[in-house]
C-alpha cells in the first residue's frame, strides 16, 4: 500500500507551460483525501517553487517539499524537517576549480539563488532560454558571491554552475566529479553540486524515516538526471514519457509526457 507519494516538477508534474495542469491537481487531491502523503521533490528552491503560479492549487494537497535535490525539506506549515548545507570552504574550494572557465555561479540557500552582479547581466550566455523568466523573477546579486558564502552562516546548500557550452560543463563535471561532493547534470550545460550525503533518494529516504515509511510503500514519479537516485529510497519507480532513457531502463512504470498528464495517468493506475 502506497502511503507517500514524491514527485518531481520539471518535466514531471509541470508541463512544456510550466504550469500544473487540473488534471494532476484533480488526482493528487482524490487520493491525499485517502490519506496518501504527497511530496514534492524538487531540484529548485522555495522561491523558484512559488514562481510557478499553479503551485498554489497543489500546495493544499501537498504535506512536504524536497528542495535543491534533497539538501532541505519543509513541511506545509514552513517547519524544517531536515537541512544539510555545504560548508563556505567548500563553496571556495569548488569555485576556485572552476574559476578558469566562464560560467554563471549561483548559490541556492534559505529558499533563494544569489548570483553575482557580473553573471546576471550575462545570463542569457549561460541559461536555457525556457528558465529566462524564472531567472530574472528570482535572482539576487551580490557584488562578491564568495563574500556572501562566507557570510551565510551554516552554508549553503546548492551550487548551480552554468557555462557556455555542453564541452565545458562535461569539463567541469569532470573536475568536481573527483572531490567529495554529490553532482548531477541539468540540462546540457549546467551542473548542481551538493554535500556528498544529498541526492534525492536521500531525502526521500530523510522524510520516509521522519514519517516512519517503509521504503516498499513509496512511489515516486520524475524524469531527468537528478530523479535517478529515487530508485534507491521507493518500491515504485515510476518515469514520464519524456524521461531520459536511463530513467526509463530502471522504473517499474513508464507513464505519458508531462505534456499528456503523465502523473494523472500513473496515479491513476498505481494507486
């Protein structure tokens, strides 16, 4: 029996739009009314969650948010569940392997992406155009990106690193592939780095242990790179039709695109 539900949004829960189609919401409501937890679980972070206008006649239905890739997560109320941060020396360190390529250098903490002056007034160089708009809505700079890790107490828990082309980001992706962080591909130029004991798995695992879930009834549903470790933390693996084939190579079901109510029809079916 399937007592929590965690989903992804990008490709996933939204469509090409951006938005959240009725029919996803209409489903998800049916069956938390039953008593099935529902979670997002989510690369963004909470100001890049909120951005999305529908999001709000989802969040009624919605008891936890997985954010940056499992680094946090908040119950509906705002209380934090859990929150792993990467150290300001890290956020140094990486930088400065990096450093000698042109990129956009954002920091994901406390629900907001901080990025530096320099790079959002050249972020077009860097973004897919399809995120222009979420980009310009939820971007604060800094003068000194690295003066602000410093400043933030804890840390922070995400680095998005965008370059210029798929041949740099592939370099990059080398580079912090050898030191002791998790990292996931987004897109085919940017990468986000993590504390090593962050991925989504993990913090679907963090929440279910939280809520005292055994790991046979969780099913989860996304579509790119950072949705591969769900694997590992639920019974069921679900993928959209739109989902990157090595997605699709370990999941139990294979749904419809997200532009043809994937989650709608898996819900559905599965539960």
């Amino acid at each position: 029996m399937i007592k929590l539900v965690a989903l992804d949004l990008d490709g996933t829960l939204l469509g090409s739009d951006k938005q959240i189609s009725p029919q996803n919401v209409e489903i998800i409501k049916k069956h938390h009314e039953k008593g099935v937890n529902f979670a997002i679980c989510t690369g963004r972070t909470l100001s890049e969650v909120y951005h999305i206008d529908s999001i709000k006649n989802l969040l009624p239905y919605t008891d936890y948010t997985i954010l940056t890739n499992g680094s946090a997560c908040i119950d509906k109320t705002g209380n934090t569940i859990f929150d792993i941060r990467i150290k300001s020396e890290d956020v140094k360190n990486i930088h400065s392997k990096l450093d000698h390529m042109s990129m956009m250098f954002e920091l994901y903490s406390n629900g907001k992406v901080i990025c530096s002056e320099e790079s959002l007034e050249k972020y077009k160089d860097y973004i897919n155009p399809e995120f222009y708009k979420l980009v310009e809505d939820t971007r604060m700079s800094v003068p000194d990106i690295l003066k602000f890790s410093e400043d933030e107490q804890g840390g922070i828990n995400m680095i998005l690193a965008s370059f210029l082309s798929n041949s740099d980001m592939k370099k990059a992706y080398e580079t912090v592939s050898a030191m002791d962080y998790y990292i996931t591909q987004v897109g085919e130029k940017s990468i986000e780095i993590h504390h090593s004991s962050v991925d989504k798995g993990n913090g679907i695992s963090n929440l279910a242990e939280k809520l005292g879930i055994n790991k046979e009834n969780i099913l989860s549903i996304g579509d790119s790179h950072n949705d591969l470790t769900m694997r590992k933390a639920v019974g069921t693996l679900v993928s959209m039709g739109n989902a990157i084939d090595e997605l699709k190579d370990i999941s139990d079901f294979i749904t419809s695109t997200n532009d043809d109510f994937g989650v709608y029809h898996a819900l559905n079916k599965l539960l």
